[in-house]
C-alpha cells in the first residue's frame, strides 16, 4: 500500500488544524456567532451530501465497485461538495476562535493539501468516466458555486 492510499494519512492535516484552534481566543462576539452559523452550515451540506453519495463515499480517492458519475443533487452545483462543506466548516471554527495560526495554517496547509486531494480525485474520475466526467468539469464549478450553476436547469 502507497502512503496516499492510507485512510490515515489523508485525515493528518485536519486533526493538525483542529489543534490549531486552540491557539485561538475565545469570546463570544458577532465573529463568533457568525462562525458557529458557518461550522451549522459547513456540517449541513456535508451530512446532506454524504447522504447523497451514500457508500461511494471515500477518504481515500478511488472508485468503488460500481461507482456511478453523480451529477444530481449538491452535485449538480460543485463538483466537490463534501471539500466545500469542509471548508466552510474550517472557516466557520476560526472565526469561532480568531486564531492568526489556524488562519495561516489553513491558508498555506489545508486548501492547498485539499486542492491536490481534489486533483488526485478528479485524475480518476476522468480515467473511468472519459468524456462524460469531461463534460461535467466542464459545465460545472469545482468548489465555488456561481450563479450560473444556480441558474441552469436540473
């Protein structure tokens, strides 16, 4: 088994990040509030979509036996819904505890460490669905909505 390939492994620069928080202060204020509606929102979608995915759902990037391209529901918005929801949730905990650490280590270790995962997840979905996953990539936004990907009919 190749390191990537470890369930482990992939979960480290969380469990790093929620340390960081810690570093924070914690007061409650607007900022707080406003991060608690983000960790409410982040959790929402990301139960919402692993529900969705149901057992496609993977820490490791790989396909599963039977895997399907999925392109309804939080899917037909972002192509990574769940790395958004962690993200939002990330966010969201510190604005809860204003930590200059967590901000920085997000900033330069988890998005970009969830941008190479998303690339790694997005090489495989091109080798196993072709032109199809093309098609999807192309007609929508890998992590960002936009009003367009609202707009279009489902």
């Amino acid at each position: 088994m190749h390191v990537h390939e470890s369930k482990h492994i992939w979960r480290f620069p969380v469990y790093i990040f929620y340390i960081t928080i810690f570093f924070g202060s914690f007061y409650f204020d607007v900022l707080s509030v406003i991060g608690w509606l983000f960790v409410f929102l982040g959790f929402i979608l990301y139960v919402r979509t692993r529900r969705f995915i149901g057992s496609y759902y993977c820490t490791v990037p790989a396909i599963k036996k039977g895997h399907r391209l999925i392109r309804e529901g939080p899917y037909s918005y972002v192509r990574h819904p769940i790395y958004l929801s962690s993200f939002i949730v990330i966010m969201g905990f510190i604005m809860i505890s204003k930590s200059i650490f967590s901000l920085v280590y997000c900033i330069f270790i988890c998005i970009p460490y969830g941008l190479y995962k998303i690339s790694l997840e997005e090489e495989i979905l091109e080798k196993r669905f072709g032109k199809s996953f093309r098609t999807y990539k192309k007609n929508t936004p890998m992590i960002l909505p936009t009003l367009k990907s609202f707009n279009r009919e489902k």
